[in-house]
C-alpha cells in the first residue's frame, strides 16, 4: 500500500483520498460549488492536523473534533462554527459510506444509550406512535438517563425510586411552562411503564410521577382574523423561491386548517390532482382526505413546477438550502409562519405559530353560524370536546346577550 501525496510532494493524509468522494456525495446532495470550496478547505485542513498528530483515520473520534476546532482559539466564533459542522459532516460520511467505526464507548454511556434506543423502539413499533410524538418523548429520557450518569456514575433501573424523581422534575421545570411540565411527565410516565414491560424494574414507578392539570377551556384560543390572514398571505414575496414555497405553506393552513406535522409530512403522491383532493397524515395515524381548493392548488404546482429542487425525497416541501430534503419538522413550519407574520407587522406571542391559521378558520365559520359538528368535521378532530374551546371566541354571541338592560326612566 503506497503513501498518499500531495501536490507539494509531501506525505498526505490517509484522509485527503476520502475528500474528493465526500464533495462529489455532497455536490450529489445539491450544496452549492463555492460551499463546496470552502468545505474543501477545512477538509484539507483536518486532513494535515491528523498527518501531524499521527491519528489514522480509523482512531478518529468525536474527541478529535473538539480538539481540531479548538486549535487556535483566537480565530472567529462563525469560522469555528463552520469549521465543527463541516468535520461533523465529513464524520457522518465516512462513517455512513467509509466504513469508519463509532469509537467504543464507556459502558456506563452505552447502558443509557442501549435503553433510550429500546425505548424509542418500544414507541415506535410497540406503541404506534407517530415520528413528530417520539420527537416530543425521546428527548425528556435522554437528559433523565444522563442526570442519572452525572450523579450516579452508571444508570440502573432497579435503583429508580420517587424521591429521585421528584427531584428530577423539580430541577428542570423549574421557570419552565405548565406545558413543558405536563409533557416531561408525561414521557417519564411513559418510560416508567416500559421499564416494568420490559423486565428492567419490578416496581412501576409511573405513579410517582406526578399528573399536571391542564384546563382545556382556561384560555381563550389565539387566532388571526380573517383581515389578518389575507394580510399576511399578501405580504408574502412570491417573487422569490423561498416565498412561493411559503405561500403554499401558508395556504394550506389558512384554507385547509393543516397542522404544522402534517404539512411536513406531505408526499407527492398525497396529492390527487385529477380527483381534487389532498391525502392528509394526520395524528393517531389517522387518514382523510381534503378537497383541493382551486388556490391552493395553482400554489402547489407553481412550486412544484418551478421552484421544487431535485431530490431523492418524496416530500412535497423541501429545504432551500442544501442538502435538499424534507423539513425537518413542525418547528420548520413554526420558523416560516413567525417570519411571514413579521413580514406582515402582525405580532402574536406564546406557542403554536402555524394553529393561529387552523384557529382562525375555525373562529371564521363559528362566526358564520356553523355547527361545532360542522367544525369538528373540517378539522378533523376526533372528539367534539375538543372543538369546544372555540365557542369561547364567538364574541359577537356573547355581545349579544350582554347587552345593556334597556333604560326606562332610570329603573334597571
């Protein structure tokens, strides 16, 4: 086997031969050639610093990369930034198409990493759960298993007890939201269980978890009015890629009522044009199918026709940005609904950007005398309970039976 070289005649790295196939994977992917310039720089430059260290590449680590980055501690926050994604990146490729092993672990790290990961099977293949709900759980399990590493030293199921979780719980929602809190323990319940499931514990601990109340009618709803909705669909620039790939977005929430998840995980093939509908996911793995409103539609196939990148995914919305895939999840939506908001000099606080629309539609039929049947049927909630929170914004009703008691003479 002969010793790389470079162009200066001086010995190279094993790892400049795997720069070039990295470039070509990630021009492959749709990054832009003067990303690539720059990606190439920092791979050059690591492949030199592990020539002077004398690490084959095989002994690279995750340890590695910290002290790479932190070579020179007196360069720019942005270039270091740059330079931790792209060796990351370079990692993850060697790793998923070099053949480069994970470095073995410590068995204490392993132990918690081997349960979060049953876990997480448990909830998928068990459970049923959908992905954008083991995103919510997962989480929560992941900081409980490394607090215990951090003070324990090792995680043990059998030494779970509720003392230590009542301190867990108190530590991290402490100046946190009555949400946060009710969600983190929901997930411990949830971990407690399968943790008796799977023989780990003889005692279910899920009931010393403590339950968070929620009133479900304790606020009213936020929404956009009609006027507002229209506003911010305006106010969005289609003439750019970006803003007609939001404009579609945005359509699909004000018309449709979509949740953030399901836009996200919308496929071409959900979408019928010959029938006029749109096949919508959404939660509890339910099915339905929604009819596609003449607007929304010329939205969608100028996106698709003009403006959608070449990839391998099958996802209707893809990243502007390289690599081209599908948007990472509902946050994404979020992020796209809070800017275009902006852009329309409209302010809302408090979670939940994208149901602004789904609240607004449906505050818009309750207030042209639609039945919460009606209502329920459109969003396609499951129990008509939860439609109920929008009687709550049927303002003028209310106005109506408030009214003044009609003066005569004085008397009331």
């Amino acid at each position: 086997m002969t010793t790389p070289t470079l162009k200066d005649g001086m010995p190279g790295s094993p790892l400049d031969n795997h720069i070039e196939p990295f470039l070509k994977h990630l021009r492959a992917a749709g990054y832009a050639e003067r990303t690539l310039r720059k990606k190439r720089t920092v791979a050059r430059a690591l492949a030199r610093w592990t020539r002077w260290k004398q690490i084959a590449v095989n002994d690279l680590n995750d340890s590695h990369i910290a002290a790479f980055v932190a070579r020179s501690p007196r360069r720019r926050k942005a270039h270091v930034k740059f330079e931790l994604a792209v060796t990351r990146l370079l990692f993850e490729y060697l790793r998923s198409y070099a053949g480069l092993q994970r470095p073995p672990q410590k068995d204490d790290v392993s132990a918690a990493d081997a349960l979060l990961q049953r876990y997480e099977d448990y909830l998928r293949k068990d459970r049923g759960l959908t992905e954008n709900s083991v995103h919510v759980y997962v989480p929560f399990i992941r900081d409980f298993l490394a607090a215990q590493t951090i003070q324990t030293g090792c995680v043990s199921p059998g030494s779970f007890d509720a003392l230590l979780i009542r301190g867990f719980i108190l530590e991290h929602t402490r100046d946190r939201s009555s949400e946060y809190t009710r969600l983190l323990c929901t997930a411990l319940r949830s971990f407690f269980r399968f943790l008796v499931l799977c023989g780990q514990t003889l005692r279910d601990l899920s009931n010393s978890v403590p339950m968070v109340r929620k009133y479900r009618q304790a606020v009213v709803p936020a929404f956009l009015s009609p006027e507002e909705v229209e506003g911010v669909l305006t106010a969005t620039d289609r003439s750019t890629l970006t803003g007609r790939r939001d404009h579609a977005i945005l359509l699909l929430l004000a018309r449709l009522g979509l949740r953030a998840g399901e836009i996200v995980s919308l496929e071409l093939d959900d979408i019928r044009w010959r029938a006029g509908e749109i096949v919508v996911r959404g939660k509890g793995r339910m099915v339905d199918h929604l009819p596609l409103l003449s607007d929304v539609g010329e939205s969608l196939a100028l996106y698709l026709r003009e403006d959608r990148s070449v990839s391998v995914s099958r996802r209707v919305f893809l990243r502007i940005w390289a690599p081209h895939v599908g948007l990472t999840g509902p946050a994404a939506v979020g992020h796209i609904v809070r800017r275009a908001l902006a852009q329309a000099q409209i302010r809302r606080s408090g979670r939940g950007a994208a149901h602004l629309f789904r609240h607004g539609l449906a505050t818009k039929m309750i207030r042209h005398g639609a039945s919460m049947s009606e209502i329920s049927e459109v969003l396609r909630h499951r129990s008509q309970t939860t439609t109920a929170i929008y009687a709550q914004v049927s303002f003028e009703a209310l106005r109506a039976v408030a009214l003044p008691w009609p003066a005569t003479g004085g008397e009331r």
